[in-house]
C-alpha cells in the first residue's frame, strides 16, 4: 500500500475522538489551550482567531498571574493576541512574569506591533538594562528593529553595556542586526554612544566600531563619511590602524549591491542572456569623499605615505598626491619586498600613466618576484600595443616568465590577437603554448581569433567521452608493461603536479590532498587525472572574472568579500580584482587541473610516476 502517513500511534494506545472545534464555545477553546495534545492546542488557538470572542478575555488575564505555572501562561498570552485582548495591562502582566519564555514572548508580540505604549516602552527598557538571560536579550534584540530608531536604540544601548552577552552565540551577531538596522536613521544617537569616550569601554562596543566603520564607509554619502571621521577621532590611538582596515573595506564596497534571491544559476543554461543580465543589479551611486574623512585621508598619507594601507586609502580617495608617490616610489625604490608590495597595489588601482615605469622594471634585471608583481600590475592595462612590448621581450625570459606572459596575453581579446598573430607569422611556435593557456579565447567570441586557433591548434575543445576511454586503457597497458622507478617519480610529481597536489607531505596544496586517493582503484586514478572536470568539488570550482576593460583571469575562488574577490589560478599565482573591475563572475564547468597531463610523459616516465604515488 502506499499513500501518505496520517496517523502514528502507539499499538496499546487507545484511539480517542477529537471534538468539532467548530462546535465548541470560545470558553471550551480557550481550556484545551493547554492540551497536551499540540495538534489540538494549536487548532483551538486558531478557531479562537477566526472567530474572536471578546467574553473569555477576564479568563485569560487571570491565567497571566505571577503565580499560574509558565505553560498555562504562555497559553494565555498567546489566546489573548489571537482574540484581541493583549492590551497595555496585559503587555505589562506578561513582561513582568517571572518565567523567561513569557517575558520573551511579550517582547515578541509587542514588537511585531511595531509600536509601544509609553508604559510598555519603559518596562521593555527595564527589561535589557536588567542584566536579562541570554533568551531574553535575543528576543530584545530581535524586537528593536521593529521599533522606532529612538526606542529601539534605547533597548540596544544597555544590552551593548553588558559583557556577560559577548559569550553568547547569537546575540551578539543579534545586537549588532539590530544596530545596523537603525544606523541610519538613527545616526546621531549611534554616534553618540560609539563615537565617545565611553564608545570602547565593553567587549560588545569594541567588536561592532569597526563594523560600525565598515557600514557607514560602504554607505558612500556625505552623512556616512562624515560619521567614519567620527568615529576614527574618538577610538583610541591603539584601535586607529584596525578602524583603517575597516574603512577600506567599507570604501571599495560603495558601488555593490545586494543582488535578488536567485536560483543560483541551476537554470542559466535554460535562461536567455537577457534574463540573466536583469539578475545582475547596476552599481550604486555613490558621493565623492569630502569634508572632515577627507582631511582625515589625507593626514593619514601625509604622515606616511609609503605605509600600504594609508596608501590604499589615499588611492581609493583618489588623491592625486597618491598616485604621484607611488609612480615615484616605481622608480626610486630599491627594497624588493617593499617595490613588489607597491606593484600589488597598483594592479589594484590601475593606472594607466604608470604603464612605462611598471614595463620598464619588467624588462629590466630585477628579480623573477619582481618581474612577476610588474606583470600582474600590467595585465589590467593590457592593450595591443602593450602586449607587442611584451612579446618583444620573450628571448631574455626565462622560461617559466615567458609562459606567464603568454598566459596573460591569453586572457585578454586585442592582447591574444597579437600573439596568435606572432604564432602565425612564424615568431612564435604553436606547440610550445600549451592548450590550457587558449581555453579563455572561446569566450571572447572573436572571429579571427577563432580562425587562427583552428588554424595552428585545430579543436581545442576538451576530448570526447571515447577518447578519454582509449587513453586510459593505453595507459593502463603502459603501466603493465614493466616496472617504475620511484626515486624518479617523485621527482616527476614535483614536477608535473606540486604545485597544486600534496601526497604525504610533498606538494602544495593548491588541489585537493591526494595522500589516501592514489592507493585506491587504478582506473578510477587513471579517469581522474585524463578526465579532471568530470568530478569537481564545490570548493575547486573554478570561477571565470571578465572586467570591464575585456581582460579575463580564472581560478579557485579563494577570497571574496563586498569590496572584491580574489583567484588563483594553476600556476598558484593570485590575481585580486576590485568589484569595481568586475564585469562579471561565474562558475567554470571546466577544472582548474588541464588535460592532457600525462600525454607529456614516456611510457616508462608514466610507470616511474605511479610507482612513487602508489608505494
């Protein structure tokens, strides 16, 4: 039989009729309010909804009496909102019962109203300035965004004074919903409790400054800014440096906006462009920095400008001044650390003035590092031109370089046109860029870009269900056909995949950890490594960023936050891309792990590596 499950019961117990709720009095609902049967408890609180009776009202304010045991009370209470009864006397009863669960549904009941009595306002305040149970403060905190800002900031204050709540899970993640929720129109009563001497004094107070900072940075008006300057003159001078971190953060994040509740993209493959562009929210307007954050901004670079947050400050504020010293820094800094730290910045803030200093350390004999941090720094301003200048310079890289240069050069449309343009006249090979580095080109959606790739590389499309089959059972007969050396496959892990893989301790750990996989089934290894998008794990998605300028750069997801997101991709470099560049982020059904790995190795280089990762 199927069916669904109407009724579990026990096999001895006896099987007893329900009454016609619909035939009782409100007198006789009010009583099975307290049944010990839920169902039943809740139907009659129902009906006594639908059909209020206004005569069992003096029945149920009796049952809220400081004496009358929690359950019934509860009952009571929530009988008298269903009817209509819950008036101020009755507010009052329940907020003053000495059972916790009574008091916090008074709270609740009072809150989803919206509004106070005067009376009902001063005992709700009495209640958090009270030392209240943790169960208590929640449900306080919950309620004061319901309120007006001035009430619900005044139930807020006290509960934030209180260090035995900071240990609780929840509510402070709950004072602090709360306090955000009326930060706005409530500005000047928040300032004058966070912005004040006693505005760090308790744990609740010093963690939401900074969150403080972050929300009114982010806010992007004048009102905002002028609340952050605030706020920084009155912490003290050992928070100063946090509230800095806070308020870049909050600055990059002026444009963002919150996107609708989505599908997640489970049906984009189904949706035309149009529909998915219309889930993707336009960047908020935001007002120039002025007045006291301003002053503040540019102190703060004054006094150092060669410290890197102050100068990701002055960037962001957009003070000609910081960019003066840092394309001066470019050319006057001999400290490697603190000239690769400069060049992160600048890929950052692109700045297309500064193109000729960065590739003038690219080609000079700086340091591979530094050679790197330039060629990051340059990608965002990659043009035709650029990318010529960058080529010129592939016969004094060194090898890894210039595969990092043709990478880059992949992930931009006029960039990659100059170079598959080199392979075709002959300065370039075609087989010494390997097809991984070509996958961005098909999202350009160029002709002649697709004409030249087929033209050297034919289709470079991932191989086909039949052709990963055939290549595993060559593999399969190359590895039984001798013995492996193991000394040497280790040497070709390292090799082929460190980078990303450890396997006991040797490898990065870029790629999952493979340690308790390679000893497993050798034909599931084996479609693993030919087919590596056929399984991938959430967290080794790969996520394609395409900016605004048409640059494109792939890899795992590693950090993300309103402000920007950042990617690494197969060769463990890093690329961090404000929200501001951004075009557009979405998910790759293809792995950051490229095919074709093992199509690089000699049967016998095969067998030496298996031998290692399966000893």
């Amino acid at each position: 039989s199927n069916g669904r499950i109407y009724r579990l019961q026990g096999v001895d117990a006896p099987i007893t009729s329900l009454p016609d709720l619909h035939a009782l009095p409100a007198a006789e609902l009010a009583q099975l309010l307290t049944s010990p049967n839920g169902w039943l408890a809740q139907r009659a609180l129902r009906r006594l909804a639908e059909q209020p009776d206004q005569a069992i009202i003096p029945q149920l304010r009796a049952d809220l009496a400081a004496d009358v045991p929690a359950t019934r009370a509860l009952a009571a209470l929530w009988g008298l909102n269903a009817v209509g009864g819950l008036d101020e006397s009755a507010t009052l009863a329940a907020l003053a019962h000495p059972t916790p669960a009574v008091r916090v549904w008074g709270i609740r009941l009072t809150g989803d109203r919206r509004e106070a009595a005067p009376a009902v306002a001063s005992r709700l305040v009495e209640l958090a300035r009270d030392n209240p149970p943790p169960d208590v403060a929640a449900q306080l905190a919950c309620s004061a965004r319901r309120f007006s800002s001035a009430l619900g900031l005044a139930l807020l204050e006290p509960l934030m004074q209180q260090d035995s709540l900071a240990a609780d899970t929840l509510v402070p993640w709950l004072l602090w919903w709360g306090l955000v929720d009326h930060s706005v129109t409530g500005r000047d009563a928040v300032l004058q409790q966070f912005a004040a001497p006693n505005g760090w004094s308790t744990r609740l107070l010093r963690e939401n400054q900074p969150r403080l900072m972050r929300r009114y940075a982010a806010e992007g008006t004048v009102a905002g800014y002028t609340a952050c300057a605030s706020l920084y003159a009155a912490a003290p001078a050992a928070e100063r440096e946090s509230l800095r971190k806070w308020l870049l953060q909050g600055l990059t994040e002026r444009a963002r906006v919150l996107g609708p509740v989505t599908n997640a993209g489970l049906f984009d493959q189904l949706a035309g462009a149009a529909a998915r562009d219309s889930e993707r929210p336009p960047p908020k307007p935001f007002a120039p920095l002025s007045g006291p954050l301003l002053d503040l901004i540019t102190a703060l670079h004054r006094e150092e400008p060669a410290e890197p947050l102050r100068l990701r400050l002055a960037l962001q504020a957009g003070l000609p001044a910081a960019r003066d010293s840092l394309r001066q820094d470019l050319v006057s800094t001999t400290d490697t650390a603190a000239l690769i730290r400069r060049l992160e910045i600048l890929s950052e803030y692109p700045d297309v003035s500064v193109t000729p200093a960065v590739l003038a350390l690219f080609r000079s004999t700086q340091s591979a590092r530094v050679r790197e941090a330039a060629l990051r720094a340059l990608q965002p301003l990659l043009d035709a031109p650029l990318a010529r200048d960058l080529l010129a310079l592939e016969p004094v890289l060194e090898p890894g370089l210039q595969s990092r240069v043709r990478q880059v050069l992949c992930g931009n449309p006029a960039a990659a046109l100059v170079l598959l343009q080199a392979v075709d006249r002959g300065s370039i090979a075609a087989a010494s860029i390997p097809t991984d580095q070509l996958r961005p080109l098909a999202l350009f959606d160029d002709p002649e870009l697709a004409t030249l790739l087929r033209r050297h590389w034919g289709n470079i499309q991932p191989g086909t269900p039949e052709e990963k089959l055939a290549d595993i059972r060559r593999f399969t007969n190359d590895l039984r056909a001798g013995v492996g050396d193991v000394g040497r496959g280790e040497a070709l892990f390292v090799k082929h995949c460190g980078l990303c893989h450890k396997v006991r301790n040797v490898g990065g750990n870029l790629g999952p950890e493979l340690t308790g996989t390679v000893k497993g089934d050798l034909n599931s290894l084996l479609a693993n490594i030919v087919d590596p998008s056929a399984v991938v794990k959430k967290e080794y998605l790969t996520h394609v960023a395409q900016t605004r300028t048409g640059t494109i750069v792939s890899g795992l997801l590693v950090e993300e936050d309103a402000g920007s997101v950042t990617l690494v991709d197969a060769r463990n470099q890093r690329s961090r891309l404000s929200r501001d560049q951004l075009e557009e982020l979405s998910i790759s059904a293809t792995s950051l792990m490229p095919e074709r790995l093992l199509e690089q190795l000699s049967p016998q280089e095969l067998r030496d590596l298996f031998a290692w990762l399966r000893q």
